[in-house]
C-alpha cells in the first residue's frame, strides 16, 4: 500500500517535533530526580514555582503559535523579506512578555508564594529558586520563539538535536550546581535553578547560531526594522490564543482543587493518570505542529487544496496513534500502576480512567488538530471561544456537578473532559463545513 505524500510530510515534520517535546519533559524529570535527594521541602519549592512556570510558558507558547502561522504563510510564499520580519517582531513580543513577567516574578515573588498556599518555610525555602527561574523567563521565551521559526519552515530535526544538547548540558550542570565537585560544595536548590537557565541559554543560543544559516530566518542588523502594522497584527492574533491557554489553565486550577478535596487516593490516581496520558497527549501536540506548518505554507503557496488534505492526514495520525498508546497504557495499567503504588484501589481507578481518556482520544485529536488547523487559517479568535465554552461551561462545571456534588468520584471527572472534548471536536467539525477556512492575514 502507497502512503500518500501528503501523509508522509506531515509524520515526518511531526516526528522530531514529538522528540523535542519528551526531551523538554526530561529537563523537569532530571531536575525532580536530583532535586529530590535535597528533601520534600525542596522538591514543593519547585511544584509551586512550575505553577506559574507551566503557566508563563502557555502564552509564551501562545506568541509561539502567532510567529508560526505569520511565517509558515511568508516562508510558503517565499517572501523572504517577510518571514524575517516576522521573526523579528516574534522575538520582540516574546521578550516584552518576558521581561513583564521576569520583573513581576521578581518584584513579587513573596505575594506570588502566597497566592499558592506556601507557608513560611516553604517561601524561605523556594524563594531564591523562584526569582532565578521565573526571573530569567525572557530566555526562556526566546527559545520558545526561536524552535517556533524552525518548524514554521518545516525544519523540526534542528529543534530535535540542539533538545538533545541541552538536555546533556543540564544533566551535567544540574549534578555540578547542586552537589558540587571537589573543593566546591554546590549551591543545592539554587544551583539548580542555576543549571535550569544556563542549559536554556544554550539552547536558545545554539539555536540562533544554527538559524543564521538559513537565509529565510536569519537576522541582520539591517532587519531589526519596526513595522507597526505587522506587530499590531501577531499581537492581535496571539491575543486570543494567550487567552485560550490561560483559560484552559485557570479552568485546570479550579477542577484540580476540586479533585484534591476528594481525597488522597483520588487525587493521586488523577496524578498517576495524567503523568502516564502525557505520553498521548505529546504525539497529538507533534502532529499539531505538523499541521500549522504544512497549512500555513500551502496558503502562502496558494496550494488551497493541499489543506484539507493535511488536516485529514494529520488527524488521521493523530487519533490512530494516541488512541493506540492510550490502549496499551489501559491495557497494561495493572502492571505500569505498580511503579507509583502498591495501593489496589488505586491501581483498580486508574485502569478505569485510562479505559475512559482511550475513548476520549479520537474527540482529543480532533481538538488538537483543528485547533491548528483554524490558527493557521488564521482565526485565533474561535479556538478561544470554543475553548471557553469547553472548559467552563462543561468540563469544570460537569466536575463539580457529578464528581463533587453528586459523589462519582473520578470517572465522572474524566467523563466530564471526555465530554469537553467531544463538544470542542464537534464544534470544530462545524465551524470547517460552514466557515471560510482560510482568512487574510493584515
């Protein structure tokens, strides 16, 4: 059987987008793992600074998602000129937006601890690894940035490989700074938050040093040029898309806290359960790239008939895959949920989840895909609305409701966002059959 070459383009720019992804995962898995040996009190001081950390990289990613769909378009119509000055202006958004949140993080950092419940020696204990890695997130928005131009062009290899660099860079620069070799005796938590940011400023300086060989990204002086009408444009396009990530992590915050006054065993199959459908959730977000990029770049080509093409490829891969890994975590829960617990009703729980988020899967690929595919359409504004109407008016009211309320218990959790995401796909599936897909760029 022949594999359509629409098919193969989009597995093989999605393929190394889901390796880069599972390597940013390690970033945070080595730092717990060293971490860890510091004591509980050091390893709370990391899960509430990654509260807001996870939060301030969604709209970093949001910006992200502004600068790919600006130049897959400019890089498709090889409008050279063009995709520089959007790469431009991308990296400026994204540092304005760093720098914001770097002085609040800093100038804040006591209120902030607060606003998450940290007691006295928690705050005493975070708060220096706090200010250093939310600190120093216009580095970390840069980077996010500058692996978006890449996969904006289809080059997610390089991505991949300097992922790989980092990843070594922080392994060793984690050991170094926390524990210390020889004479010098580590700065421990600091030291980590020490290594957590050198190892992003490689990244993000290879990075660049790569893209100044690819003439369609690269920057000179000469191209550090304002044009009003375009930043006003990606600003009113990532708009809507930051405000769909923080929606969707507000909405989070609330259910979770839900979730936790249900008890310890609940709240910790809710945890095992989303650790294990990150392995799911990660190949949909690859594919997804894979889509914004193979749409974005047959609208600046004029190629209107390749999209629905890569749409059905993309989505095509997407649930298969996702769906199959579900499957098999499902499957072998009773095995896989004995290296987090021995407790039996835990393990009982989780394999019913998994059995519900495998159903879910089909419904969750249709959110990922569409939601890029619309973006790269170019209307941010509609996965927003949808996204709200989702997380608010379904998943976080079905949680309270039937979970809480009425006493279900977690599956009437993971039904409600099984539902969410059903409503959110079939919206999406409207919004193609009766809307015009693709939409002028200002």
């Amino acid at each position: 059987m022949k594999i359509p070459n629409h098919a193969k383009r989009v597995f093989n720019i999605a393929l190394p987008a889901i390796g880069e992804s599972y390597l940013q995962s390690l970033l945070g898995v080595v730092d717990a793992f060293f971490i860890a040996k510091l004591g509980l009190l050091a390893i709370n001081a990391v899960g509430v600074t990654n509260l807001y950390s996870m939060t301030y990289i969604g709209v970093f990613t949001a910006v992200s998602a502004a600068l790919s769909v600006f130049l897959s378009r400019a890089f498709g119509a090889r409008e050279f000129e063009r995709t520089k000055s959007v790469v431009f202006h991308g990296f400026l958004l994204a540092v304005i937006i760093g720098v914001l949140f770097s002085i609040v993080s800093v100038l804040f950092a006591e209120p902030l601890l607060d606003m998450v419940g940290a007691n006295k020696e928690l705050k005493e204990t975070a708060l220096t690894y706090f200010q250093i890695v939310l600190g120093l997130t216009p580095f970390v928005a840069l980077f996010t940035a500058q692996s978006a131009s890449f996969r904006a062009i289809g080059d997610t290899k390089t991505p991949l490989w300097i992922g790989i660099e980092m990843n070594v860079v922080h392994i060793i620069l984690d050991y170094f700074f926390i524990f210390g070799i020889g004479s010098f005796s580590g700065l421990g938590l600091t030291g980590a938050a020490i290594a957590m940011i050198i190892a992003r400023i490689y990244g993000f300086v290879r990075l660049l040093v790569k893209s100044q060989r690819i003439p369609s990204i690269a920057l000179k002086v000469s191209d550090l040029k304002l044009h009003g009408h375009l930043l006003k444009s990606m600003v009113k396009f990532a708009v809507p898309a930051t405000l769909e990530r923080l929606s969707m992590r507000l909405g989070q915050v609330v259910y979770f806290g839900l979730i936790v006054r249900m008890g310890v065993e609940v709240y910790a199959t809710h945890n095992i359960a989303g650790t294990l459908t990150v392995f799911a959730y990660t190949i949909g977000g690859g594919f997804a790239i894979a889509a914004t990029t193979c749409i974005g770049q047959a609208i600046g080509e004029k190629n209107l008939s390749d999209i629905k093409e890569y749409r059905k490829w993309s989505y095509i891969q997407t649930a298969t895959s996702m769906t199959l890994i579900t499957g098999i975590l499902a499957a072998t829960s009773p095995w896989i949920g004995k290296l987090f617990t021995t407790n039996g009703s835990v393990i009982h729980l989780l394999m019913i989840i998994l059995i519900i988020d495998m159903i879910s899967q089909p419904f969750l690929a249709s959110v990922l895909i569409d939601t890029s595919v619309i973006q790269a359409g170019g209307n941010s504004t509609f996965p927003m609305i949808v996204t709200m109407i989702g997380i608010w008016g379904v998943r976080t009211i079905g949680v309270y409701l039937f979970a809480w309320k009425l006493g279900f218990g977690l599956p009437a959790v993971w039904i409600s966002i099984a539902m969410d995401n059903a409503l959110r796909a079939g919206l999406f599936s409207w919004y193609r059959k009766n809307k015009q897909l693709v939409r002028k760029l200002d």
